[in-house]
C-alpha cells in the first residue's frame, strides 16, 4: 500500500500473494489427508491422537490469543523474503505460499480437522474453505491500508478466535474420553 499503485495493481498483487495462500493451503490439505489416511490404519489410537492434538492446539490458539504481545522473531520466513525479493513479479506469489505455511494455532487445529476427514477431497475442501474464510480479511486492504488497525475489528476476531478454541477443546476432551473407553 506505501507503494502508492493504484487500486487495480493492488487487487493484483493482491491476488498473486492469495494464489501463493492458496497453494500453501492445498500442500497443507494433501499432508494433512495423508497423515489422517496414517491415523485410519491406528483406528484403535485415532480418537486419542486427534482427541489430544485438538485439546493441545485449542490451548496454544487461547494463549496466542490471550497474549499481551506478540512473540520476538514473529515472522520466520524474514530471509525468504530478502531472496524473493529479487524476483519482484515473484515477491507476492512467493510470500503468499510462505503465508500458507506459516504454522499458528488455527492453521494446526485446521490440518487436524482434515486429517480427521479420511478423504483426500474432505481434506482439500476444509482448507479451501479455511483459505475462503481467511482471505476475506485481505480484500478491504486493497482499498484501506488502515482496514486492519481497526481495534474494534481485531477485538471481534478475538472473540471469534476464543470461541472456536473452547469448541476444539470440548471436542478434543470428548474424544479422548472416548478413546480411553476403547481402550
């Protein structure tokens, strides 16, 4: 946006930088299928494995969350982008894939979703929704560079984020009890 380009070369770049998500997102859906087509062979050990990683990364997504600060060292792909750099017809596409596999709390309870779906087709839809629902946000930035400053609007998506971990930890303890009883 500090580039001055207009809004068409924005909503460009834009859709570069949203492809490249959306390619970090398929990779993620085909790991997270064949890590599931894994888990279905254990069928005895699934609903613990699942059970345990959803109450795990409901954890970790109310810490981020609940968080004052953001951690040091927050971007890990930071060398990434100086080499992408060179390339600038590259940089958006590049950053975006990078993006999709920057791996947070909602990313991991999405993977385990998916994992949990035992088809590659649920797998790859669940994380072409998780892109849809993600990339909702991006859209207003070509027109508003202040669109995400908006503390009412990151106080929403705060809530939003609290919700869905207290759903994944209720899911996550439900099958682990079942899992204990199969046992």
């Amino acid at each position: 946006m500090h580039e001055g380009q207009t809004v068409r070369q924005n909503l460009l770049t834009l859709c570069k930088f949203l492809g490249g998500r959306l390619g970090g997102y398929t990779l993620f859906g085909l790991l997270a299928w064949a890590t599931g087509s894994l888990l279905l062979r254990a069928a005895n050990y699934q609903s613990l494995v699942i059970g345990a990683a959803y109450v795990g990364l409901a954890a970790l997504l109310l810490v981020a969350v609940l968080r004052k600060k953001a951690p040091a060292g927050a971007c890990a792909f930071e060398g990434a982008q100086a080499k992408l750099s060179r390339w600038p017809a590259l940089l958006p596409v590049g950053m975006g894939f990078l993006a999709g596999l920057k791996v947070c709390p909602p990313l991991l309870l999405a993977f385990t979703e998916a994992a949990s779906t035992g088809t590659l087709t649920g797998s790859l839809v669940l994380f072409l929704t998780f892109f849809l629902g993600t990339s909702i946000y991006f859209i207003p930035l070509s027109f508003l560079g202040a669109f995400a400053r908006v503390t009412a609007l990151r106080i929403v998506g705060q809530f939003a984020a609290v919700i869905v971990a207290l759903y994944y930890l209720y899911s996550g303890i439900l099958l682990l009890a079942g899992g204990i009883q199969q046992l």
